[in-house]
C-alpha cells in the first residue's frame, strides 16, 4: 500500500480529499448482468435462501470459507429476507448520479476489492474517468465485502486521508492567521 492514497498526496491539491462510499452508481446499467434472470426469478417467488445464495454467489467471489465469511453469510440472507419484508432496501433519487459525476469537485478516492464482481471494477473506473481529479486504490485480496475481508488495509487507507484532511485544515488555518 502506498504511503498516502493517490489523489490525496498533493497538499496543494484544490479542496479536502473526499470519502464516497458505495457500491453502484444510480443510472449506471450493468452491461452483462450474469444470473440475472435467476435472481428475478428468485424475487418474484420470494425465496429468501435462493435469493442470498445468488447474491453469495455473486458478490462473495471469495466464498463464505474466508475471513469474515459467517459474517457476510448472515448479513446477506438477513437481507434477503428484508427484502421481502419491507420492500427494497435501495432508494434511489429521481436524479442519476451517473450524469451529475463531473460536478464533485473535491479530490475523490474510488476503492474496490481486487476481486470484486467484473460491473463494480467497472464502475470503479467509469468514476475515476468521470470525477475530476479521482483516483482509484485496488485492495488486495478483497471481494465485494471489502470492510470484512480487509478491515485492517481499509481502515489504513482511511487514516491516512483523515491525517491529510486534518494536516490541510492545519495547513489552512496557519494561512489565514498570517493573512492580513
């Protein structure tokens, strides 16, 4: 891992790096969705255990054997029966994000898990060619599930943009007390 993430390591940069978090992007359709007629079909029978081993299938590419595995097994069939229980758990704005992402004007850092399904890596990239100034950091080892698999490299990667907002608010604050 790099010492500070890519796009955050300019103190001259423009503005504080900014955090976006997520895992799509409203308005973006996926070019090649795979299972995708058995995932419909599990949601229109409203089979909950089919439906969370699709999305295990799907999302958990490093299977529920690894590091925090039981962890995202039990989150995603909690989900899937949510999901059923009230509706879906996504709301999306009547506005597409994906037609608005030139307007972010912070530095922005993209982060994905290097074996992350095939739409989000692409995802991943449309973001960094669409935000100005965006840039990409690919964790190892990391699926879907980021947070669980790779708590530790995530929260590094975290710390270090939260130490380089804190030194450009220093940096900015020691400006303006020599300003006239």
């Amino acid at each position: 891992m790099r010492q500070l993430p890519p796009g955050c390591s300019n103190p001259s940069a423009s503005g504080p790096c900014s955090a976006l978090t997520g895992s799509s992007v409203s308005g973006y359709r996926c070019l090649n969705p795979p299972g995708l007629s058995a995932y419909e079909a599990a949601r229109r029978e409203r089979d909950a255990e089919r439906l969370a081993e699709l999305e295990l299938s799907i999302w958990a590419s490093m299977g529920t054997a690894a590091v925090g595995g039981e962890q995202i097994e039990g989150m995603v069939a909690d989900n899937a029966e949510r999901r059923f229980a009230g509706g879906d758990l996504a709301r999306f704005p009547d506005q597409q994000a994906i037609s608005r992402l030139d307007r972010i004007a912070v530095p922005t850092l993209v982060v994905h898990g290097d074996r992350d399904h095939p739409e989000i890596c692409a995802i991943a990239e449309r973001l960094v060619a669409e935000i100005p100034g965006a840039r990409r950091e690919v964790i190892p080892d990391a699926d879907h599930y980021l947070p669980l698999r790779t708590p530790g490299r995530l929260v590094d990667l975290l710390l270090l943009l939260l130490l380089l907002l804190l030194l450009l608010l220093l940096l900015l604050l020691l400006l303006l007390q020599h300003l006239p």
